[in-house]
C-alpha cells in the first residue's frame, strides 16, 4: 500500500529572543494561521546559533531549518545579526557543496512586530522544503555501520 | 642554496633572535623530508631543503616551546599561516623569523626551488603569492555540477573513509583550540565513533571551522591515511569567502581582524528569503 498522505515538512526554526520570538508570539496572540511545520528553538541571539545546530537539526530529522533574528541594526546586543549575516553567507554553500538543496535552508530577519512576516517566512520556507520533499540523507547514516564491521 | 638556509639558521641562533628553528631534515625515504627543531648552531648542517619539504610547519607555532621565539622555514603558505596566527592572537609576530622558499611544483624531484627575501612576517606583504591551484578549482567546479543527490554520494563515501584520528586537525596549524567540539561531551554535538553520522558532523564542522582561515597549506590532506578529500572542502570555503568578502586568509594585515570575526554595515544579504 503507497502512502498517499501528504509530505509535511519538518522545519527547525532557530530565532532569537528579542526579535523573532516575539514577532512568532505575536502572529500566534494575533491568531495568525500559518502552516505547523515549524519548531522554534529560542536562543539569545542570532549571533548565538552556531552552524552545528543546524547539523544537529538535521541529524535528528529536520527536512529544513529557517534562521531568523534581528534586523541589522536592531540587534539587542547592538553586532550579533552582523556576525550572524557573514557566517550564514557562507555556510549554505557548504551544505550545498555535500549535496544539502538551498531550499532547505531559509535565512531571513523577523521583528518583534512582524508578526505577518513571521508567517509569512514559515509559509515560504514549508513550500521551499516541500519542493525538494523529505532529507533522506541523515537517516541512513544513522544505522550504517562502518565498512567490514558486518563482516566480524 | 642550503648553504644559505642553514648560515641563515646559524644567524639567527647566534645572534639568539631565535631559540629554535624549525626546518626539515631527511626523513628515511628519499622522497620524504621530516621536521627538524634546531637548537644548537652545531645542528644546522642536517637542514635540508627539496621540493618534499612540504610546508605545514606553522602548526608548531602554537606549541608553548616553540612560541618563545622561532624562525621557521616556511612555504608562502606557512607565511599566510603565521600571519593568521598572529592576527589570531596566538603569536606575536616579534617572536617570529621566517626563511622563506618557494616550490614551483613540490613532491616533484625536479621541482625548481627559489628562497625568498626577507625575514619578519611583515616583510612579506607581497611575495606571499600563492599560484592558483587550477586543478583543485576545476575539481570543485566539476562537483557544484554534479546534481545534489551525487554530491551527497561524492561526500558520502569520501566521508565513510574517515577513521577519525584527527590526523587532520593534529597536521592543522590553525586547529590550536586547547579543547575541540569534537572533543565535548556535554554536550556532544559531534559523534566521537568512526560512523557516517559522526564522520558527516566532523568534516563538515572541520572544513567550517577553517573557513576564512585556512591557507590551503594542504597538511591536513597530506597528514589523512584515508585519503579523504579535505582540500576540497577548504578550497571551495576559501573561494566561496574570496568572492563574498573579498578576503583571503593570511594577506590582511595583523591587526585586521579574521572574516568571521568583523562585519560591514554593507554586507550583501541577498542569501535572505523575505516571506
């Protein structure tokens, strides 16, 4: 029997407290609907969000992972979103290099008051990740053993 | 020629500018030449220099009894690595001496070696030249062009070849951190066992951490037993911070701070989706 259901995407959403938080908090207290494929992980600034966790995201299941925080120059901690944009400039293509699609990736600033866009992202993020359908490369890699190991 | 590498070291340890000089000596194939620390100005004539002195010495900069005052012989990539390392904070550039050489094809017997004119870091400001390496550019190229189901396989099982020795972070002269996420438990985000997850995690975090930094010395692919194609990895990321940031490791100037560790108002962000 095929399963015919629907592909829902997995998205692990890394946004930072002061911004992007409140921006999720307020499309939800503003009753916003947008898709529930997003788990947000809060941390305190998108300077914070070391490229492992995205790694990490993705070695538990994550199909894609959306990076959010504040607008350059709102950043609460005046430079995090600066160091922030020049890392994730670069890591993608390191991604893509080994084979991970773009569109898994989304990288975008969310304010506090953004409420719309925060929706908005998670809507365009759900659609770019459903383009190239579930990661299937982490999952094998959790089960195979190294080479010969069989063989013992 | 290698009468003037070792009258040079024999200089510099006179004159006590240096306590060591870190050069290379024969190793017990002819096509292998190993470290050699000299000490004492006795021990200069066991110097040697071929197209097999590979580079990589800057990866003893960092280490505490060399850090008190070295001149090292050094490739331009070595050069690009110090200065790295002396913009890092590591070492202080006082500290350093370089006798400088340049291959024009290593590991080729015939390879034509030319020593290069100066001795501080800062006198190499402009001939720290690196020719493009063509090969590994077309390489990268020939990958990006691959579809990304066969990039992942291309990685898959160059990465499944890792036995995870950290060969390649021993051979790094920018791998000096005195404890590696590959290294920490709580928690762990870098699986410790020769298995495709934790190989994937650590290659990748490996080639990450070098990004902005890494002067394609190539130690870390020569120090692989597996072979594994890490200059790649590195290559693409140097060419990839090249064409972004207009910026290649080693060339700034010391008190320049590294790529990830500075930001313009105008950094492009066209990478962003905007909802």
């Amino acid at each position: 029997m095929s399963d015919t259901r629907e592909f829902v995407p997995r998205i692990t959403a890394f946004v930072c407290n002061w911004c992007t938080y409140a921006g999720a908090d307020l499309a939800g207290t503003t009753r916003l609907a947008y898709p529930a494929t997003v788990r947000i992980i809060r941390v305190p600034c998108s300077g914070r969000i070391d490229p492992v966790f995205l790694i990490k995201a993705f070695e538990k299941g994550a199909d894609g992972i959306i990076v959010s925080g504040c607008h350059p120059g709102d950043c609460h901690y005046s430079s995090g979103n600066y160091y922030a944009r020049r890392r994730w400039s670069i890591f993608p293509k390191l991604l893509e290099f080994i084979g991970i699609e773009p569109e898994r990736l989304t990288f975008t600033w969310v304010s506090a008051s953004e409420a719309r866009k925060w929706a908005d992202v998670v809507a365009e993020a759900t659609e770019r990740v459903k383009s190239v359908g579930p990661l299937a490369h982490f999952a094998p890699l959790a089960a195979a053993a190294p080479e010969g190991e069989g063989a013992l | 020629m290698i009468d003037t590498v070792r009258s040079r070291a024999a200089e510099l340890l006179k004159s006590g500018e240096v306590s060591v000089v870190v050069g290379y000596r024969e190793g017990r194939r002819r096509e292998l030449a190993v470290p050699h620390f000299v000490r004492d100005v006795a021990d200069v004539d066991a110097l040697v220099l071929d197209p097999f002195c590979s580079g990589g010495l800057a990866v003893f900069a960092t280490r505490e009894a060399v850090s008190q005052g070295a001149a090292f012989v050094a490739t331009p990539q070595d050069i690009r690595s110090l200065r790295v390392l002396v913009q890092e904070g590591q070492i202080t550039s006082e500290n350093v001496r370089i006798i400088g050489f340049a291959c024009q094809a290593p590991g080729n017997p015939a390879g034509e070696i030319r020593l290069l004119e100066g001795s501080r870091l800062e006198d190499f400001d402009n001939v720290i030249e690196c020719a493009a390496d063509n090969n590994i550019a077309a390489e990268v190229a020939r990958i990006m062009a691959m579809p990304p189901e066969e990039r992942w396989r291309f990685w898959r099982a160059e990465f499944d070849k890792c036995v995870r020795c950290y060969a390649c972070r021993a051979a790094c002269p920018m791998c000096y951190c005195a404890e590696c996420i590959a290294d920490r438990n709580l928690p762990q985000w870098i699986e410790t066992t020769a298995r495709p997850r934790g190989n994937f995690a650590w290659n990748l975090i490996r080639a990450w951490h070098l990004a902005g930094r890494c002067t394609l010395c190539g130690a870390c692919e020569r120090a692989c037993s597996e072979g594994i194609k890490l200059t790649l990895l590195n290559a693409m990321l140097a060419a990839e911070v090249r064409d972004a940031f207009d910026y290649v490791a080693g060339f700034g100037c010391a008190d320049e701070a590294g790529v990830f560790a500075s930001f313009k108002d105008s950094d492009k962000e066209e990478f962003l989706i905007d909802g």
